[in-house]
C-alpha cells in the first residue's frame, strides 16, 4: 500500500541551484508556519543529483560568514589551549556537527546572522543531539521546560521539540535575534542566553549606577557567563586556522546532509528504519525528540532521513503491504497501578510499563495517555487531542499511617527521606560546561552537566520562560 499522503522534501536554503536556478519549490508551506522559513526541493520533480551547492567545502563558508571581533582577552586564550590540548574531544564533536551544521548554517544565513551563531552548538551540547543537563535542559540547544514551552516547543509522551533539530534551532534562532535586538551586541545576547535577560539588564543598571561601562566585558556575572563568549569564540579560532592549533577539520561538504519526509500516517520508528535502510543510530542521530516506537501523523511531524537514504524509503515506501503501524494510544479514567491497567486494557504488563517507561511500585494517574498494540478493536490514527496533548502522571501508593504506639512502649524511628530538591536554586543550573562536555563526549554519555541557555532567575526573564 502507499502512505496516505508521503511527500519527501528536501530541506535546503543556499542561493546555489538546481535545474530551476534556486532552491524552490512548488510544494506548499505546512501548518506549522515555522516550517515554511525552510525552502525546499521536490523530489518528486527533482532528482537529488541535480542539486550543488557553489562551494564544496562548508567550513570555508562558514569562515566567510564571520562578522564577530576577536575578544583575544585571557579567558578567550584560555579557552583555546583547552581545545587545542584536546584533538581528539574536538574532532568528535565536530564530526557530530557533521549531520546539521549545513542546516544551521543555511538558516544563519538566511537571517543574516553571523556565522559564528552556528558554532554555538559546539558550546551547548557538544553536537549531542540528545544532551540533557543536571537543570533538564534539552537538545543541540540546550533548553529548559519553560523556555520550551514559549517558543512553542512541543513536550509531551511522544515528542520533545527541545530536541528536534529543526524546530529547536529555529527557536534558538529566534531567541537570539529577539536578544539581540534588545541589548544590540551578540556578545550581550550570547550573554542573556545563557544567563537570561533579566540578569544581564540587572548588570548593567548596576554598571549605570556607578558610572561605569555597559558591554560583555565590563558587567559582574557568574563564571559560567564569562566564560560563554570566550568559549564560543575559541571555536571561531579553530575553525579559522585549524593547523595553528594542531586541529584536522572533517571535510563536510556544502550540501544538505539529511532530507525531511512529512508523515501522512501513523507508522512505526522500526519500519522506518528497515524501509530507509539505515543503522539505528543514524535514525536516532537525525530524529531525537521522537519518545516513542511510533510517529504521529496528527502530531505535524516530519522524519529527517540522510540525504542518499529518502528515495530508497519512498521505493521501499510503495512496495509495502502491511500495516504502517502496531501502536495506538488510550487514555485511562482511573488511577490504577500497571497490573491493574494491563488488565483492563487487556495487554501484556511488562509491555505496557517498558513501553510507557513506568517504574515499578508507581501507579497510573487517571488522565494519563498510555502507548498499547494495536488490535482490531482500536483501528486508525492517534488522535490529534492526544497527540498534542498526552501526558502520563505518576504516583506512589498511598501508605497507611503508622500506628500509635502503645503508652510505654519504644516507637520505631522513622526516617526522614533524603534528596528534597526543595532547597535546590537556579545557580546550581550554572555550572562549568566544558568538563562535563569532555566527559560525556569521551564516553558516550548523552548526559552533560553543562550550563543551560534560557537560564534566569530574575523577574524581568521570567515572563519569557
């Protein structure tokens, strides 16, 4: 059978050309408006080999799009001999950036931003498209719940748009122009990023009040702040004389390395893979804030597939038979632990908890969407209301009350549980990045314990978060 409505774009943006003279399409715009900011190619009219780009070589584009100063400043030297000591920590993340550095790029360029914006990446996460750290902060980007929530960022059981890599660089995008409009540096707005707006407008009617100088280098701000430009602009050293700093570049061509194929119906992350003929980690490389073994039609979604790979999916795609998808989702009415549920869903136990990553000794919050096979008896799509909207909640049996002890006798100490996160500040969001980068880059933990942009404790930075 054919997927309902499949259509394979590719996701371009250079002035470069193919047969037409530029990158275009007649393919209208998706619902959602911030896929439209990304002009595309149809390949259904298009062959893939008749698109080139007017360099072969991304990183020399990238080099001409730099507009920043140099801070050459102590901690921007410092921040360099870090790097340089570490080859091997470097070309792996920039082999990682291989995947997305030419979107990011084509969408810097097409906001006329400077190029050293692409970079950032390398600061936040390290290219670790699934990075999460000790704040929650999510993705390439590195952003946090709240701020997320007001970029539109979608979080719930079956998608994390913190961590989809077109949507979360068009939000950062868009942040960081907003920034630098307000404080009309991109050292003050890579400031407010990472240390949010309220703090850095605080610093400088601080800096007003004493008569002194408002820009990067003159405002008080915390270590991890200080050091955030330097760190950027350590990497805009490297990628501009790599050989000065006994660095080897990866050769990342000046073309689109994925292709991004809307979903016309609901179908299973593992079909996807088997039909693009791809490794499992390539898919999830390109496709990280899917949370579940399936991909919503009704959630607006598209699968970013390589660039070599579309064409064999949308082939493999029209010779396949069987149904595109063995999960649907429920929402329970009842509070009921997972034995419980299993039995009134009529599915396996084991099933339902690992699918739905259910803890054991938790119960299922009446409300909750669960993730179930689907059977003759729940036919068709996941429901747009579901799709938007799911939310699994948890809690714990509620326990009985200790009983009173009898007069004389000795009561049983009861201990206080440990771990409250009640006395936990934000300042413990502001942590050193660059040794927990190195770490989880070295061992492959998705894990950082980097700093998180969109972090703020003031109330002026709040409204946004």
């Amino acid at each position: 059978m054919l997927w309902p409505y499949a259509a394979i774009l590719l996701i371009a943006g250079l002035s470069g050309c193919a047969s037409t003279g530029d990158w275009s399409s007649d393919v209208s715009a998706k619902k959602d408006p911030r896929v439209a900011t990304a002009k595309r190619v149809n390949l259904q009219n298009q062959s893939v080999s008749d698109v080139y780009a007017p360099s072969s070589n991304l990183w020399i584009r990238i080099r001409d799009g730099f507009e920043m100063e140099p801070m050459n400043t102590p901690l921007e030297i410092e921040q360099v001999r870090w790097l340089s000591a570490r080859p091997d920590y470097v070309n792996r993340s920039m082999t990682r950036s291989s995947r997305y550095l030419f979107y990011i790029v084509q969408e810097v360029n097409a906001r006329k931003m400077p190029t050293e914006i692409a970079l950032l990446p390398f600061v936040e996460s390290a290219f670790v498209t699934n990075a999460k750290s000790s704040a929650k902060a999510m993705g390439l980007w590195q952003f946090m719940p709240a701020t997320g929530k007001d970029f539109r960022l979608a979080q719930n059981v079956f998608r994390d748009e913190r961590r989809d890599v077109i949507q979360s660089t068009d939000a950062a995008l868009d942040y960081l122009q907003r920034l630098y409009k307000q404080f009309g540096s991109w050292e003050l707005a890579l400031a407010a990023y990472n240390w949010g707006e309220g703090n850095v407008s605080k610093a400088q009617k601080r800096n007003l009040a004493a008569g002194l100088p408002t820009d990067y280098l003159s405002l008080k701000m915390p270590k991890e702040t200080r050091n955030y430009v330097p760190k950027l602009m350590a990497y805009r050293q490297i990628v501009s004389d790599p050989q000065s700093f006994g660095i080897v570049l990866p050769e990342l061509e000046n073309h689109p390395y994925f292709v991004a194929v809307d979903v016309g119906a609901d179908i299973d992350v593992a079909l996807v893979i088997k039909l693009s003929e791809i490794p499992d980690e390539e898919f999830h490389s390109l496709n990280p804030s899917f949370n579940k073994p399936v991909i919503l039609s009704n959630a607006n979604q598209q699968i970013l597939l390589p660039f070599g790979h579309a064409e064999i999916f949308q082939e493999n795609l029209k010779k396949y038979t069987k149904p595109l998808a063995s999960w649907t989702a429920v929402q329970v009415t009842k509070t009921e632990t997972v034995d419980q549920a299993a039995k009134t869903l009529g599915v396996d136990t084991d099933t339902l908890r690992e699918t739905n990553g259910i803890p054991k000794g938790m119960r299922i919050r009446a409300g909750s969407t669960l993730l179930i096979p689907k059977t003759s008896n729940r036919p068709g799509d996941i429901s747009l209301a579901m799709a938007e909207n799911g939310s699994l909640s948890l809690d714990k049996p509620v326990t009985a009350a200790p009983k009173k002890c009898a007069k004389g006798a000795k009561c049983p100490v009861v201990k206080s549980a440990k771990g409250s996160t009640k006395g936990n500040s934000s300042a413990s969001q502001h942590k050193s990045a660059s040794t927990g980068l190195a770490k989880s880059a070295k061992n492959g933990s998705s894990t950082v314990s980097s700093p998180v942009a969109q972090v703020s404790t003031s109330k002026a930075a709040s409204k946004i978060q």
